[in-house]
C-alpha cells in the first residue's frame, strides 16, 4: 500500500458536484492498494498515520500525532498512486490491486481508523472525484507498507 498523507486545515472530495466528504484540521489521505497487499499492510499503515507525529506542539515542533490532537481524516481512494511511468510515455498500473481487492483493503483501512476513535470522512471508491484541500505547513509524506 502507499499513502500521500498532507496535513491540512480543511479538505473535501466532491462527486458531481456534490460534497461527500469534508474535513477541517487532519490529515488527507490518498490512499493506493497494490496487488498482494494484505490487512496486515493496511493496519500497518493505518497506525503509522494516526501517530505520525507531524503535528505542532506548544513550541512549534512537529511534535504531536493526529490522534493526540483529535483532528480528522479524509480518505480518498487512489489508484494511480501506483502507477509506474519509469519507461514509456503511458504510466503501468499492472502493480495496482484489482478493484474488488482493493476496495476492500480501503474500506477495511477506513474502518480501522475510524476505530482508533477518528472522526473520518471518505470519497467513493472508482467514482471521479474532485478533491480541495489547503494544505497546512505545506507538510506532504508519502508513506509505503513495503
């Protein structure tokens, strides 16, 4: 699995115009499933994001994690994070999950989270989204299960 994590101040996903998910103070996560991924990838990920400590402190220090600062997440599904473009012009998705595989592991992601006691919203899975997001720092991890 891999996740493009950005803290931000506030974040939505839209389908046809119409605002399904919305955050304020979190993280974004986009989130690709590659084939071979596993629960054990997800939950990995999952905990590392929730206690990323990528979050200000009294002092300015990144210092906190999203779990001790109760901010939320928005968990977009993304499959082109997966894409391969080293040769050619056209990027490989042969390493990207199969849809029912991969929606799968997202939901189960989301479910985690939600969980650990995480306020969080989502996109719908295969759908054409459009994501806003302003981004806080700008602080932007991508972070691999592999």
């Amino acid at each position: 699995m891999r996740a493009v994590i950005q803290r931000v101040k506030k974040s939505s996903v839209s389908v046809n115009d119409e605002i399904i998910g919305n955050i304020n103070n979190g993280l974004l996560v986009l989130l690709g499933v590659a084939e071979g991924d596993t629960t054990n990838e997800a939950d990995f990920l999952v905990d590392k994001t929730v206690n990323l400590r990528i979050f200000e402190d009294e002092n300015g220090k990144m210092n906190l994690s999203l779990f001790e600062t109760e901010g939320e997440m928005l968990v977009v599904s993304q499959f082109t994070l997966l894409g391969d473009c080293r040769k050619g012009r056209r990027p490989s998705f042969a390493k990207a999950a199969a849809p029912d595989k991969a929606e799968a592991l997202y939901e189960h992601f989301i479910k985690q989270v939600q969980l650990k006691g995480i306020k969080v919203e989502s996109g719908v899975f295969r759908a054409m989204m459009d994501v806003s997001l302003v981004n806080d720092g700008p602080v932007t991890l991508i972070i691999e299960s592999k």
